[in-house]
C-alpha cells in the first residue's frame, strides 16, 4: 500500500475539485471521508459504494411512519423496540444475549478494533479497510497477509501469522473489495482452529447475495465456541445503507465482555425509525430476494459483457466486480468520472491498478458496459 507521502498525493491527483464533489478514490473498501454532493438530476450514474439501488421493503418504510410519533424518545424508552435484540436472536437461532446493535456493521468494526487494541491484529492485505485502518490510527499493529493469486483470503498464510500477541483474526467473507469467497468448510475449519488462540471476527455483509447462504454464515459455530464473532449489516441486500444499522453476533461471554466497553453507548447511536425499520425488514424474505435475483441478474449480465469485450475480472459472488486495469496510463476512477460521470472505485497495488464497480441496475450496468468498451483498460 501507498505511504503517506504517497497517499497525499494520490488525493490530490484524484480530487474532484472540479465537479464540486471534493472527494477521492484512494480508500476502496472504505467508505470512510468520502464526500459525495450530487443528487438523482446530476446525471451521474453511481457505481461507487455497494448500496442496492432498489431501495428498502414496503414494510421498513411503513415502520418508519408507525413510528415517527415516538422520535422525541430514545431506544430504551420506546417500548416496542425493546424486543430487537430478541427479533435479531430469533432469526438467527441465537440468544438475545447474544447480539450487539450498532449504528452501521462499519461503526461496530470500529470499535472492535479499538477494543482489541493491545497486541496485533491480523487481517488480508486487500480487504475492508475500517477495522484495519482503525487498528493502525489507534496504533495497533496489524499483520497483513497477501491474498492468493486468485484475490481470496490465504488461509493457510494467516493462520501462520497468528502468534502469541494476536488478539483478533479479521476475515471479510465475501470479501471487499475482490468479491471472492472462502468455500465454507474451509472457514470452519480456519475458525475453529484459529479461535483457539485467538477471536476470530467473520464480516458477512454481503453474505445474503449468496445462493448458499446460510451454509456459508459461520453463525452456526458460535454456540459452542466463545472465540468466534460474526459481524452483519442491514446496508446491502436490506438496502439500509442511509440508515445504518448493524450487528454482531458471538458467544454470551464474549458479547458480555464487549458491552461495557464501546458498545455500551452504541445502542443510544441508533435511531427508533432505523431500528423499526430494520426489523421490519428483517422478515421480509420476498424483498431480500427481490433484491438478490435482480442483483444477480445484472451481475451476470455485466460480468458477460466483460467477457465478450476480453476484460479480465475476478468472478463475482457479491453485489460488485472487481478487475484489473493495470494497463491503463491514467487515473481510471477519476477519468470514468470527469469523462464518462460513472462512479467507481480505484486504486494501484503492488501488481497495478484494479477497480471495483458496483452492481447498479440492468439499466445502469448496460450504460456501464457501453462505457467499457471505449474505455482502454
């Protein structure tokens, strides 16, 4: 990765001062700083940031409405919401004492890793970067470990890279931003393994674009093990994004050894209209899979295009795509912007410059596969 010299340069060349949008493309797989001042009439299409552009359920926003005359009150005073820890326990075939609610799954890496601030961390080198980066600003050491060839998590490198100082394995499966997944025994068996020296955290916010998703969810080994957390969010395939609510999942020890600390005041950041609406959601199984079949649908949609055109790209589980463009000369996120108004995300590693677009409507990805091909990548 980039020093910080480098990083300050790399902000200057991409920002976007321009347009009046004043943010950059450095930070893929972290929303963190990023500014994005343009609404539905600037005609831009935004590929940007994961969201799923179909919007929450009908019945998240009736909630919504239900609740409005109660948002002079906090959480713990409305009396409805004091079942959401149990509505979460429930669907998940966990206790309530068992779940921790945070303002966005983003807010609750955070604090985790300023909860497991003392040894190292050890997490990929790429992944989701608001746990690690949180980890280094706080001045945690985190041990990077490369991904394969094929941008997945190396599980076999990570487990040698857990020592006697390792406080917390980070994994994000499927992974941000590669959109490769670990095949699911292989996780276990990293998991149960690995959670004897140390907590292991499972980041699944994308894990319901999956058609095997419950298989895939490491909530199942939680019960017997107290070294394993599952991290989960209502901001993609609920479509929540704006409204940030988040989840975590783990063994009553380890949830009641982490409540006191940061997560004590996380349940007052949240919202009685959010945690309504969320909940009401949570249920809703047509509109999740609404939202996965037309997800899958422009995926593979797109991810044909990019095969038709000869464009290499990492197969996709999730509700985005990554792929080189190593031979590009240019600032590729920067120009797709400036020249073409698609929102995207790039940035250069040790073997070039990859980006990452994310999964739109079929209508948005047809205007976005048009771009590709007069686009040298």
């Amino acid at each position: 990765m980039p020093d910080n010299s480098s990083r300050r340069q790399w902000l200057k060349q991409t920002s976007l001062a321009t347009l009046g949008l004043g943010f950059s493309f450095r930070s893929m797989g972290n929303e963190d700083g990023i500014k994005k001042i343009f609404g539905a009439g600037s005609g831009l299409i935004n590929l940007g940031s994961n969201e799923n552009p179909y919007g929450i359920s009908a019945k998240a926003k009736q909630a919504i409405l239900d609740l409005m005359g109660e948002t002079n009150r906090y959480p713990f005073n409305v009396a409805s919401l004091q079942s959401s820890k149990k509505t979460l326990g429930d669907y998940y075939k966990v206790g309530e004492d068992q779940v921790l609610i945070t303002a966005g799954s983003g807010e609750g890496l955070a604090m985790l890793a300023r909860h497991f601030n003392k040894g190292n961390i050890v997490a990929a080198d790429i992944t989701f970067a608001v746990l690690p980066n949180t980890a280094k600003k706080i001045g945690t050491k985190v041990i990077e470990v490369p991904l394969t060839k094929e941008k997945a998590h190396d599980l076999t490198t990570m487990m040698q890279a857990i020592n006697n100082e390792t406080q917390l394995v980070y994994i994000c499966n499927p992974a941000n931003p590669t959109a490769t997944i670990v095949e699911a025994n292989a996780l276990k068996s990293f998991c149960e393994e690995a959670s004897k020296k140390t907590v292991v955290l499972i980041d699944e916010a994308y894990n319901e674009f999956l058609d095997n998703a419950d298989s895939q969810s490491m909530i199942g080994l939680i019960e017997e093990n107290p070294n394993i957390l599952v991290i989960k969010t209502f901001s993609k395939i609920h479509a929540m994004a704006g409204l940030r609510i988040g989840f975590i999942i783990g063994h009553p020890t380890l949830i009641k050894k982490l409540q006191p600390d940061y997560f004590q005041s996380s349940q007052l950041a949240v919202s009685v209209l959010s945690l309504n609406a969320a909940m009401a959601s949570l249920n809703d199984e047509a509109h999740k899979l609404m939202s996965k079949q037309k997800n899958e649908a422009a995926r593979k949609y797109t991810m044909n295009e990019m095969k038709k055109m000869g464009i290499d790209f990492i197969p996709s589980y999730t509700n985005f795509i990554f792929y080189p463009v190593k031979k590009y000369t240019g600032e590729y996120a920067t120009d797709m912007l400036e020249k073409h108004k698609i929102i995207l995300r790039a940035n250069k590693y040790s073997d070039g410059q990859w980006a990452r677009v994310s999964i739109g409507t079929l209508d948005e990805m047809k205007a976005f596969c048009s771009t590709l091909k007069s686009v040298a990548a």
